[in-house]
C-alpha cells in the first residue's frame, strides 16, 4: 500500500511539474514576444524614417498590381486594406519535417502597419493542439517569428506589404524543432503522447519490465530497481542478476546461512557460493566443519580420517612346494 502511494504520489508529481514547465515556456514566449515586438517597432520606424513619402506612394502602386496577382493564384484570400490594417486569408499551410508533411491552417493574418504588429489566427477548420494552430503561434495569435521578426520589422516599417506577406507565407510553412509552443509531432494523426505511452506502459508492465528497459526518456525509470527488489523474493533475485541489487540478496543470504555455511554446498541457485564447498570451506576456515552434518565432504573431520588410516596389506605370497 505503502509503495502504491509512493508511486500515485510520484505520478502526480510529474505531471504538475510538466504542467509548471508548460506555464512557464508559455510565459517566457510571451516575454520574448514583446522583446521581439519591441524590435519590430524599432526597425519600423528607422525604415520608415529612411523613405520619402513620395517614394512610399509609388511604391504602393506597385505593390497593388503583386497583390492582385497574389489573388489570381491563389497565395492569399480576402484580402482587405483599411486604415493602416491589412487582412488576408491564407490556404494550408505544408510543413515538411522529419519525412511528413504537416498541414495546418487555413489561417487569418492581420498586418498592423502602423504598429508595426502581426496576428495569425485559425481558421475554422484548422487543427488544434492544446489550443494552438501553429507550434510558433501563441494561443493569442502572436507569431513567434525569431530570425523571420528584423525582416518582417523592416518590411512593414518600409511600406512594404507584398514582402511582409510573403515573408508571414513562409513562416507559416517553416518549423524550428525545440522552439515552439507544442512540437509540430503532435499534428500527426498517429502520435502518440510520451507521457500516455510511459504510463500506459507501466501500468501493464512488471517492475522487472522496468529495469530491463532500455528507454532512457521514460519517468518511470527512477527507482525501478528498488521496486522490483521490493516486490520480489531474495531467491529470484539471486537468479535474476539483471541490477545491483543480486550482490545485496547474496549477501543477505550469506549473513543467514553464517551458522551453517555448509547449506550453501547444497544450494541450486545461480550464486556463485551455490555448491562449491572450497568457498565453504575458507569462509570460516574449516572451524565449523565438526558440526557439518556433511559426512562425505572431503574437509569433514571424519572424512579425513577415514583418509589417513592405511590400507591393509595383502596376505604375502605362498612359496611353491
């Protein structure tokens, strides 16, 4: 009872721990975040500052006629451009990694250009995990762009609305294992969750299961060996040998059959003192082989006299007549 407390207690231990961490990235995103948009915001107004604004009007034209035929192909949808705001709708967005291709979305994008700000939501339709539509997208909406923030930043610092959509198409289909709010795995149809599959597993697995296991990532690993010990008898551990706890069995045993170590000649397990009466023998230096009930044993007392009485002679031989 005791031991299924100590594990209940263990498991719940775990998983609010995995829970804090979870809290924790997510604030520590959110954090960066507004580093990041601090960036952003810098880099807006020093692009800003370095055009004209007749420069900025003809560029607009330009970017017109791009985003039309960004519409005809189909990159975006719904495109709308009102004061200082541009919205646009994306398809799926394909992710491949790691030999699959992810497809998530279709997404919202909302570019503030005077804010200099970004916001991708999903669609309805678009898969979720925990909440997110994208392993770089807060539950909020707000990107983590990383490397893809300064270009952005400088993009719609500029004016540039066709290069800050093409550079939020592109993140939309990039992934940087390890960065993410979730791991982009988790869109897999197939996953299957590192924390179910370890519990699964050791709900239906033996403590002997656990130590012979050869997987390093699982929680459970941490004192499989104490409970095997503990839920099995000395004798099995003796035979099993697979953990360090067969040499405290063996001792064990040992300190037991001290006042009669000849038991140990008799035994049948896998110990290496099992059967072998020399080792019987130096362990107490033959002082206890007068009361060994072991008569035959070539060190008993009367074994060895049996030994040493001589043979008898042959009858001498008749002379012939």
């Amino acid at each position: 009872m005791k031991l299924d407390v100590l594990d209940r207690s263990t498991r719940i231990w775990r998983e609010e721990i995995a829970r804090n961490d979870r809290n924790i990235d997510e604030k520590t995103w959110e954090i960066m975040g507004l580093v990041t948009r601090n960036e952003r915001l810098r880099e807006a107004l020093s692009g800003f500052q370095d055009a004209t604004r007749m420069q900025h009007r003809r560029r607009a034209v330009e970017e017109h006629g791009e985003m039309v035929k960004m519409l005809g192909v189909g990159a975006i949808h719904n495109l709308h451009c009102n004061d200082g705001q541009v919205d646009f709708e994306t398809g799926v967005a394909a992710i491949d990694y790691d030999d699959f291709q992810y497809r998530l979305g279709p997404f919202r994008i909302e570019l503030n250009l005077a804010e200099s700000s970004v916001r991708i939501t999903g669609m309805p339709g678009a898969p979720k995990v925990d909440g997110y539509t994208h392993p770089h997208v807060a539950s909020g909406g707000t990107p983590c762009l990383g490397n893809m923030a300064p270009i952005i930043a400088k993009t719609m610092g500029a004016g540039d609305v066709v290069g800050a959509i093409g550079t939020v198409l592109e993140f939309l289909r990039s992934y940087n294992h390890g960065n993410g709010y979730v791991d982009l795995m988790r869109w897999n149809p197939d996953y299957e969750d590192d924390d179910d599959k370890h519990e699964s597993c050791f709900d239906n697995s033996s403590s002997h299961d656990c130590v012979v296991c050869s997987d390093s990532d699982c929680p459970y690993r941490d004192g499989c060996e104490h409970r095997c010990w503990e839920n099995h008898d000395r004798q099995e551990c003796i035979d099993c040998g697979d953990c360090g706890y067969r040499d405290t069995a063996i001792q064990q045993c040992r300190e037991e059959h001290e006042g009669t170590p000849w038991t140990c000649t008799e035994c049948s397990s896998s110990c290496s003192y099992a059967g072998d009466i020399s080792e019987c023998h130096d362990s107490h230096d033959g002082d206890r082989c007068d009361e060994c009930p072991l008569n035959e044993c070539r060190h008993h007392p009367q074994e060895e006299k049996d030994d040493d009485v001589p043979e008898a002679e042959a009858p001498a031989a008749q002379e012939a007549p």
